[in-house]
C-alpha cells in the first residue's frame, strides 16, 4: 500500500435510493414487518414454555428458530430504519464487521437448524416407535448445541478473511446493512480467497443441509403414504407442508443470492433477496407454523381463554 492512501474507519451504507417520501413509506411498511416479527415469534416462544404439551424436541427446535430469527431480523433491521430516517448513513468499520459476523452466523444457525427439525420429523413420521429414545433430550441438546457452534465458526472464518484484507476507500456499501459481498467489493486487495470460501461454505451450509433436508422428506413422503388413516395423513402433511415453505423460503433466496450467475443489476438484486432473510422469513415462519399447526393453535386458544377468565 502507498503511504498516500487512507484506511477506511467507516462505511457509508447507501441503502435504497429513493425519493423522501418512499423512504418514510419503506420505514412504515418496514417497521410493521419488524414488529410482526417480534410479536410472532416471541409469541411462538412464550406458547412453547408456557404449555408443556409443546415440551417436545420438535417444538424445542422451533423455538430455537424463533430465537435465530428474532435476533437476525434485530441485527439487521433497526439499523435500516434509522437510516431511512436520518441524511447520515454511515456505520464505522468495527460495528460493522460485527453486523457481517452476525449476520452470517444467524443464517448459518437457521440452515443447520432446519435441518435438524427435517430429522426429527423423519424419526417421528418413519420411526414412531423409536422417536422418544432416538430423539432424547441429550441429543436434542447436543444437535441445537452444534448448529450454534458451526454457525458461529463458520462466520468466524469469514469475518478472519475480511480483517486480512486493507479498505482504503471507496467507503459507500451500496446496501442496506453490512452484507459481506456488499463489503467484499471495497477491499483494495485481491478478494479471490474470500470468494471461494464463501462459495465452498454455501455448498457446505446451504447445498449440503437441502439435500439432507429433501432425502428426509422424500422418505417422510413415502411413510405418510402408506398411513392408514386418514386423519393421521392428513396431520403429518400438514406438519411437513409447513416445515417445506419454511425451507423453500429460506434455501431458494439464498441460493440464489450466493450461487447463482449474477444478473445486470447484482445489487439491488442483493437488497432485495436480504430482505427475504431480514424480515420476510422472520416475519413468515411464526405465521407459518401457528396457523398450520393445531397443537400451536389449541395452546395459543387456551392462553387466551384463561386470560379472559381472570
């Protein structure tokens, strides 16, 4: 590096460029999203602590997903509405590697996550009779435990790469919060290293884990078909359905943000796939499981009937 050259102490995030008005209708329809989102899945979290009935290891992982997505969206999001407010959108260098690591070790919780809520519901639908001892506490713990851990070390090695590398300017991410290939594009240093470990770590967390999820229910599928009753099928579809647009939601905007060719306009692409992960997803999967699922929807009615009993 020249001596001339200055290192970047913060970024400006450009966000969305648009005119006043459509930022303070942006920062309402946003901040709905983001209280929905709050109020959904905290909802989701007090249903399952406070009724024992939800007391399962599939509820214990959703309520894990709650918890991933609760803190995803309020990692990225306040910091977008502030800036839909104020002129000055900068954020400084320190905060901001600490909103890509976050940012990247929640996506990666909520891939390994999904997962593993795909695996429970394999042993419950194709193994009933083994479910309580294959899917015992310890190892729910211990799969939870795991997911939390790869997600935050493999966010840990990305962030690592990004410290490597020198930012003497230019400083303006042309996003709405610090997304790493957003961040990758200001480096004054070749990023190739970076961008193959990205590449290597989205087969590993988003390839791999939706190959598991679909070998899961594509044996789910063929153990509900051979249900007798008609009752007991139609639960089981309406369990998995649920569990599959979740998937669907979450893998398909991420692939194609991080794998797929990139189109003419690669950033607003990337804004607008981030907000899928930001507040669409966040906002969708409470919403998804309480009104598919009849367990979450008896619980949800007798907590509201006891509390107009008092």
């Amino acid at each position: 590096m020249t001596e001339n050259q200055t290192w970047v102490t913060e970024f400006i995030l450009l966000g969305f460029p648009l005119s006043p008005k459509m930022q303070m209708l942006l920062f309402g329809l946003f901040s709905l999203f983001y209280v929905l989102t709050l109020l959904g899945n905290g909802v989701i979290l007090g249903l399952i602590w406070l009724d024992p009935k939800l007391h399962t290891p599939m509820y214990f992982f959703l309520s894990h997903l709650a918890i991933v997505d609760i803190s995803y969206a309020s990692n990225n999001v306040p910091k977008m509405l502030a800036n839909l407010l104020n002129k000055k959108k900068t954020i400084s260098f320190a905060p901001c590697i600490m909103q890509t690591f976050l940012y990247m070790a929640f996506a990666h919780t909520e891939c390994l996550i999904l997962v593993m809520m795909s695996y429970d519901r394999y042993v419950a639908i194709c193994h009933p009779l083994q479910y309580s001892v294959i899917m015992s506490w310890r190892v729910c713990t211990v799969l939870a435990v795991t997911s939390w851990a790869c997600g935050s070390l493999l966010a840990l090695v990305h962030v690592v790469l990004i410290l490597r590398l020198p930012f003497c300017g230019p400083h303006k991410i042309n996003h709405f919060f610090c997304e790493i290939l957003s961040l990758l594009k200001l480096a004054c240093a070749d990023t190739r290293l970076n961008q193959v470990v990205i590449f290597a770590a989205s087969v590993f967390i988003l390839v791999g884990p939706l190959c598991l999820v679909l070998v899961s229910y594509s044996r789910i599928l063929l153990a509900i078909l051979r249900i007798q009753s008609g009752e007991g099928r139609r639960k089981a579809f309406s369990t998995c359905s649920s569990h599959l647009c979740v998937v669907g939601l979450f893998f398909g905007s991420a692939i194609v943000m991080y794998m797929a060719p990139k189109s003419r306009h690669p950033e607003e692409q990337q804004k607008i796939l981030s907000l899928f992960y930001s507040l669409y997803n966040p906002m969708l999967n409470p919403l998804i499981y309480s009104l598919r699922n009849a367990e979450v929807k008896g619980t949800l009615k007798r907590v509201l009937q006891k509390h107009r009993s008092r």
